[in-house]
C-alpha cells in the first residue's frame, strides 16, 4: 500500500475507491470549513488540513505530514471555475494559479507518480508569470521534466472509464519511473442501467430507498416536462412551452431537457437541482395518458449512481440537500479517478 495525498479534495468523493489499487490517501487539503467537515466524517482517519493552501502556514504543514507519513503519491485537483466554459473564462481569475502552488508541492516533496485533474479548458489556458502570460501545459513540463518527471496528458471521458456520465477531463498522469499510459477505454454504461430499476417518482415525492426522494418543483415546471418526451427539450413542445407573461421563454436547447435513457448521462452540474438549467431532467417514460413521467431534476440517489458514488456512501446527516447536489456536480468520479490507477508504474526509482 502506497501512502498518498490529496490537494483540493472536496469531500473526497474521487478517491472513494482508491485503497482497491494500493493507494492509500492519508493526507488531505481542503479550503472550504463545510467540505472539510464533510470528509473528515468520511475519512476520519486521514489527516484533513483544512486551509489556503497559499498560506505558507498551511503550505509547510502539508509538506511536514507528507513527509512524516512518508508518502509517495499525489492527486491534485485544483479549482477550474476561472477556466471553466460553465464560468467566466477569466484569465485572471486568482484560483488559475493554485497549479503554481500544486507544482511547488511537487518539486519539495517529488511523489513518483502524481494525478493532476483539471477542465479541458487548462490545456490551452495561460497564466501570468514572470511578467508574461505562459500556458500552464509549457509550465508544468518545464518545472518537472528537469526533476525526472515524464508527462503525458490529454483529454479523457468519464463514460468512457465506468461512469455512466459524460465528463470530459484533462487529466495529467505524471510519474518519475516511466510514461504512465491512459487505461483502455470500457464499454460505456447507460443512465438505464444504472437508474433504470429505482421507482419512479413526481416531483415532492418520497420512496422507502435512501437517497431516492423527489425535489419539489413549479407547478408550470411539472407541467411543461410532463409533455416533454424523453431526450427532448420542453422549449421545442408546441403548446406546453416554458414561458412567461405569455412569450415563449428563449434558452439554449439543452435547458428544460430530459435525459436519454440510453446512453450516458450529460455531465452532472452543480446546478442539478434546477429544471431550467442543463440536461438536468430523469428521462421519464410514456404514460397511457400521453403524459411522460418523472417530471423532476434526478434525486440524490440517482445522482450518486450516475457519478459512480456508492449507494451506501456515508453522507453526514447535517449536510443539506443542496450542499450534496453541489459536491457532487463539481466531483472527479471516483471510478473514472480509479481506473486511472490500474496503469500507475510501479516499481523503485
């Protein structure tokens, strides 16, 4: 077993599965008290150091429990909302620049193998340094490969690594022994075969499953996606629009949309609790009224499974629903993160 940490960690949902491949995270940084708070009720062992991590207090003591735990593995998934589409594109949006803190990590303590996590977005991004504006891909080869570090990354899909969600990625895999090759792609899994036996429900409904309860919505909400087939928009019906004052609502074709039954899920939010917001809607299924079912955002459950979160994961009972939906729509999936590790060189420097 190989003793790891991990920087940024949210509340630790990319490393639900790490133990199974022999790394052990027993270490971790997180800025947010509440997210913190949330992971240490999952991990309670792991030593949270919860702070800035450009605070040289904190910077120093996560060197000090690296070394003392003798770890020799990182993850690192910095903050992407400053070069995320979803965001603002802000080039000097501060949060690009905890890569610079990530690589100073990296070359005071030299993990052999290292997974860095970003948006797809941070392979053409660049950010100030030095007076002048260098891409952050030319940054990280020219600080490590002089420390002995090969480099591959690119672009990878979630649903492509067994997660029933399209999540596009950049993905760095770094390693001191030799290139770390991408896993072969799996088949794909679909929201059906992942959803498709739990009971259906309408919006504010309940079930006897834990997790697997109903958002309460609008009622012109419920009634639109009611008349929305699945994989369709409501912004395409003829009659049962969304709408306002009477005029017909404008939006991209992806708002007020059902998912697909058959394929992977679009990627997962943290606005999944919203109708209006993106290809957030359970596909539903056609009724003998001509109605479709299951007019509602997925619930917590359905969530959890679409991102490749255990059923059984131990969400502490303070947290609220919205907090929930928001960690997991801004998750690395843990099984995508996991099967990363099936490809980690292993062996003595």
């Amino acid at each position: 077993m190989i003793n790891g940490i991990s920087l940024f960690s949210n509340v630790g949902i990319d490393e639900l599965y790490f133990r199974k491949y022999g790394i052990n995270i027993v270490v971790s940084n997180e800025l947010l008290p509440k997210r913190c708070q949330f992971y240490k009720h999952i991990y309670p062992d792991v030593d949270m150091v919860c702070g800035d991590i450009t605070e040289q207090s904190i910077f120093c003591k996560l060197i000090e429990l690296y070394q003392k735990n003798k770890c020799d593995f990182l993850l690192a998934t910095p903050p992407c909302q400053g070069m995320s589409q979803a965001g603002k594109m802000n080039k000097n949006d501060e949060r690009n620049k905890l890569i610079i803190d990530t690589i100073k990590f990296i070359k005071q303590t030299q993990p052999t193998n290292i997974i860095i996590e970003n948006v797809p977005q941070i392979l053409n991004f660049s950010i100030p340094l030095n007076n002048t504006y260098t891409k952050i891909v030319d940054y990280i080869h020219s600080e490590l490969e002089p420390l002995g570090y090969y480099i591959n990354y690119g672009v990878l899909n979630a649903a492509d690594y067994n997660t029933p969600q399209q999540r596009k990625r950049a993905i760095f895999l770094i390693s001191k022994l030799r290139k770390w090759e991408f896993p072969n792609k799996n088949k794909q899994i679909t929201v059906r075969d992942v959803i498709g036996e739990l009971p259906s429900l309408e919006s504010g409904q309940t079930s006897k499953i834990q997790y697997h309860y109903a958002k309460k919505h609008k009622d012109e909400h419920v009634l639109w996606m009611k008349h929305t087939p699945t994989g369709k928009t409501a912004l395409d019906n003829e009659i049962f629009y969304p709408q306002k004052d009477g005029r017909k609502i404008k939006g991209y074709n992806t708002t007020y949309k059902r998912m697909e039954w058959d394929k992977p899920a679009p990627t997962i939010t943290m606005c999944n609790g919203g109708i209006s917001s993106q290809n957030n809607v359970h596909p539903g299924n056609l009724m003998d009224n001509g109605l479709y079912s299951d007019a509602r955002v997925l619930t917590i459950l359905e969530l959890m499974r679409l991102t490749g979160i255990p059923d059984n994961w131990n969400i502490p009972t303070w947290a609220s629903d919205n907090f929930i939906r928001q960690v997991i729509g801004e998750a690395f999936p843990p099984k995508f993160a996991a099967t990363l590790l099936t490809t980690m060189p292993i062996g003595q420097i």
